[in-house]
C-alpha cells in the first residue's frame, strides 16, 4: 500500500505577533509541520530567529497582493494597488480587468528575494494569500517562480482542468488538498478526525490558521474566532498519537522537493 504523507499547513504566518506564536506553539504540541511566511509585512523583533530554530518546521512563502505594501517598486506593479499604494482587497479585483501576469510576476519575484534574502535559503514552497492563484493570471505568474526555482505549489482548482494541468506538468503539488477560506466556518475535531481516518493514499495538505486574537488581527483580518478554534485543535497532542496509529507520515512541503 502506497504511503499516506500529510503536510498540516498554518497559513498567515508573520499576519500578526499572537498569529505567528500560536502558529509556534501549534507546532511544538500539535500536528502543524509547515507554514506560510507573509514577507512584505512589518516583521516583530527575533521572528525569523524563533522560526529557523524550529528545525522541523517547514517555512513557505505567503505570497501576498491583497494586504499591505508591494515589495517591489510601486511604478512596476500599479494594477495592483489602491490609490494610497498599498494593495488592493481581494474583492477589489475585478474578474473583467484582472492585473497583468507581468505585472504580478514582478511582486512575487521581490517577495522571493526579500524571503531569501530574510531566511538565506529558498522557501519549502510557494502559495498565495487568499489562494488568489485559482485565478489564471495569479497561477501563471506563481508558475514562473515556481518552475525557475523548482519551487512546490500548493494545489489549486485549476490544475483539474486538463489544458492547464499539461500546460503545467512540471509544477509539483500534493495529490490531495482540504481547506476552505470561509471567514465564519473552522476545523472541528469530528471532521479532523474523520478526515484522517478516510485520508487517501499520496500526498495532502490540510490548511488551516491557528491563531489568537487582539485589535490588531481584527483590524486587518475578517478571519478572527475561527483562528483560535484551530489552534486549540491544531495543538492537540491527541492528535499526534491518532496520526501515528493511523500510519500516517507527517511532513512539510519539503518531501515534494
């Protein structure tokens, strides 16, 4: 029977200072192996040091176009952002007049630099805030990173569409993918547990956002209570010793590589 690997995905890392430790200490209890680094937000004192010494935990990128500033120079990247230079909301883009794949391209290639130039080393794998690349122009540009650095992609809905799968064979990414971006909804123990049970064969990622809460997540982000929901059940060692006896592999984006 073929192995059944799991990357357990904590989103949003460096969103804000409580986000990033309850990120942390899911990993040190829980199931967390990996997460997604936003690099063009305002960095806490020691946060890269904190995450680097957790030599297990896999440390993606979070490319971001829809909270913050651009890393690049704003003349290179006007279509996508507001009027006060910084980015624009998710529901701000437009499905008739998306931005241009150049334009996202060169965001996300000085995101890369700036991680590596943070981490000094390549990031585990690649995904975007808001899974902004189930859009076409978004994945096409996160390909280009991708595929330069040989980079993993977390999945998205548009690599089950046959013409974009070929178009795209060279790109790595789990076999299976589970999460949702529903700002009201969250990970119950019961539906965990069942997932695990019922996992397939091959690789998959579970996403989710641990996390605490204060003014400072509520100012910026619309995902609140449901974070601390996840981190209570992402930190569960329970859960670990279910996932042993399951069999199952726990992993980062690394074994992609």
């Amino acid at each position: 029977m073929k192995q059944k690997t799991l990357i357990v995905n904590a989103d949003d890392c460096n969103l804000t200072s409580q986000v990033t430790e309850a990120i942390l200490k899911s990993h040190e209890n829980g199931i967390v192996t990996s997460t997604t680094f936003l690099i063009n937000l305002p960095m806490g004192i020691g946060v890269v040091r904190e995450l680097l010494a957790r030599k297990k935990l896999g440390i993606g990128l979070h490319l971001n176009v829809t909270l913050g500033k651009p890393v690049a120079r704003p003349s290179l990247v006007k279509s996508l952002l507001q009027k006060d230079g910084r980015f624009k909301k998710k529901d701000q883009y437009s499905m008739k007049k998306l931005p241009p794949v150049a334009e996202i391209a060169e965001e996300f290639k000085a995101q890369l630099q700036k991680f590596v130039a943070t981490f000094e080393r390549l990031p585990t794998h690649v995904d975007v805030h808001h899974h902004m690349h189930d859009s076409r122009p978004f994945l096409e540009a996160l390909a280009l990173i991708a595929k330069k650095h040989k980079l993993p992609i977390r999945w998205t809905r548009l690599l089950t569409e046959p013409e974009i799968r070929r178009e795209h064979k060279e790109l790595k990414t789990t076999d299976h993918f589970y999460g949702n971006l529903d700002p009201h909804t969250f990970w119950t123990e019961e539906v965990l547990r069942h997932l695990l049970f019922t996992l397939p064969e091959g690789t998959s990622e579970i996403m989710c956002h641990p996390g605490w809460v204060d003014d400072e997540l509520c100012a910026i982000s619309s995902l609140t209570i449901p974070r601390e929901r996840e981190y209570q059940l992402f930190s569960l060692k329970e859960l670990r010793r279910y996932i042993d006896h399951l069999g199952i592999k726990l992993t980062h984006f690394g074994c992609l590589r």
